[in-house]
C-alpha cells in the first residue's frame, strides 16, 4: 500500500532503539526464559504471560531517538522505518475512532536488538507487542529474514499487515480480552490462536479503511491497495501460519502445538476484516470448526 507522496505523515512520535544493557530474567529461571522467547521466532506473538508473576524479564537501557527524515509520505515511500512510524500514525488515527478512550501504543523500531520486558527484541523473535509496556517492537530487517526463509515477497502492504497485526494486540490489550481469554495452552482452537487470529482480522479490519483518513490538509495519507498489493499481504499471513512454518522447518505438521493458526486461518480472519470491519472479528465466538 502506498503512501501519497504530498501527505504529512510528521509526528508518530516512534523511535528507533539500539542494544542496551543487559536481560535479567525473573518469575522464572533464565532457560525457562529463553524458552519462552524461542516461542516468538516468526510469529509476532507475545508469550509473557508465561514467564509468571515476578515482572518478566528486566530491560537495561537502550540508546533511543525518533525516527528522523519521516514527514512525508514520499518518505515514507522511500524508508521502511519511515513507512512503519507513517502507518502507526495512521492506525493509530483509525483506532481511535473505533475504541473509546483509545490511548495509542509506543512503536519502537528496534536496530539489531534490544531488551524489552517481554524478552528481547530482534529480527530472530519477530514482531512483538509486550503488554506490560504497551510497546510493539519491530525489526525492520524481519522482512528480509521472512523472504529469504518462508518465500514472502514482504512488499509495502505486507509490512504495514506485520504492523497492523501487532497494533490488534494492543487493542486486546486495552479493551480487556488478554484477561478475558487467558492463555490456555496451545492447539487449533486454544485461545492463543483465537488471539492472533482476531489481531489478523484487526489488521485486514484497518487496511480496508486504510485510504479514507486524511493529514490536516485533507490528503489521504495512504493510496488505495492493489490487488497485488492485498495478494502480498495474505501471502504475508500464510507465510507465518503455524503449519507452513513447522513444514518449513522440519517437515511435520503438529497441530496440537499451534500459537497462532494455519496459513488458511490467518488468510480467512484477515478477509474476514477487511470485509466485515472490526465487529465481524469475535474469533472467540466461534466453533472449532468455523475457527
């Protein structure tokens, strides 16, 4: 999806964050919290709530600015930092017309890595959204990693879906469904999957409205998407379900093992937003077998 060059994207207030200091584990042993972060690789999803009760793991500090060269959306065009703080400001735009009381989240765009208390951020664990923070972290050089690896073309649209689906996060957040539907394990129909397949229809949800919010000067920050444009982001979606990625890497499809769904799911509840907005994404009020 492609930004109008004219459009002022200025003041999403993201920013870009190198190492910082080092990762102290707490609630449970340091093992158990690399395991937790392992369950991150390509997915996007947070895992947190595993780590138990003693606060996560403990961020040093990183070094931090904003994005600089990003006030247009000719710039965000050119610069994949850019396009990602331009399109948080525009989700953000859309969310808060469709969640009372929205508050936005905070982007940070993540060089090399960093630590977060949700584990640590890089191009290996993915886009996350750490809930304690309220934070959604992301690598640009993911995009990279999920072309060279799952054969994803990962274009403009395919991105801002990757940011999309992280921002659906925050809404379970804010709206109260992580405590609702706690995490259960793992499965087809665990809540996990149900999560991250709601945070998919969320995203198709925005990038149906995406063209219509305009800047202060009443131009549209974003170009209608292509057919091409939609083709790359569910190709986006299929290259992270659960079962290419495990017949990717060894070959075996467990079920019973997923945290976020097949290529088929995230595919269907990514449509399923973009043609029903965000009141047709209850995927907690479905049957395993609609799911």
């Amino acid at each position: 999806m492609t930004f109008n060059s004219n459009a002022d994207v200025s003041g999403s207030g993201a920013k870009r964050r190198g190492p910082g200091g080092g990762v102290i584990a707490g609630g449970v042993g340091g093992l158990g919290a690399i395991a937790v972060i392992l369950l991150q690789i390509f997915t996007g999803g947070d895992f947190s709530s595993l780590l138990g009760g003693g606060g996560g793991l403990q961020a040093g500090p990183g070094t931090e600015s904003e994005i600089q060269n990003c006030e247009t959306g000719a710039d965000a065009n050119a610069s994949v930092d850019c396009r990602l703080a331009a399109g948080s400001k525009v989700i953000n735009e859309y969310w808060a017309t469709q969640v009372q009381g929205y508050r936005p989240p905070q982007l940070i765009i993540v060089d090399g890595s960093t630590p977060t208390s949700c584990g640590t951020a890089s191009n290996a664990t993915g886009p996350f959204y750490c809930p304690p923070e309220e934070t959604v972290y992301i690598d640009p050089t993911f995009f990279d990693v999920l072309e060279q690896q799952f054969g994803d073309q990962a274009g403009e649209l395919a991105q801002l879906y990757v940011l999309a689906h992280e921002y659906g996060h925050h809404i379970q957040q804010i709206t109260g469904i992580f405590d609702r539907y706690p995490n259960n394990g793992t499965g087809p129909e665990s809540n996990g999957v149900r999560t991250e397949l709601q945070a998919d229809c969320y995203a198709g949800a925005w990038v149906a409205d995406a063209s219509g919010p305009t800047d202060a000067h009443g131009v549209a920050y974003l170009q209608r998407p292509t057919e091409a444009q939609i083709r790359d982001a569910l190709d986006a979606a299929a290259a992270v379900g659960d079962d290419h990625i495990q017949q990717q890497s060894s070959g075996v499809v467990n079920p019973e093992s997923w945290t976020h769904g097949s290529s088929a799911q995230r595919q269907r509840w990514f449509a399923t937003g973009y043609q029903g907005g965000p009141l047709s994404c209850n995927t907690f009020d479905v049957s395993g077998r609609d799911l």
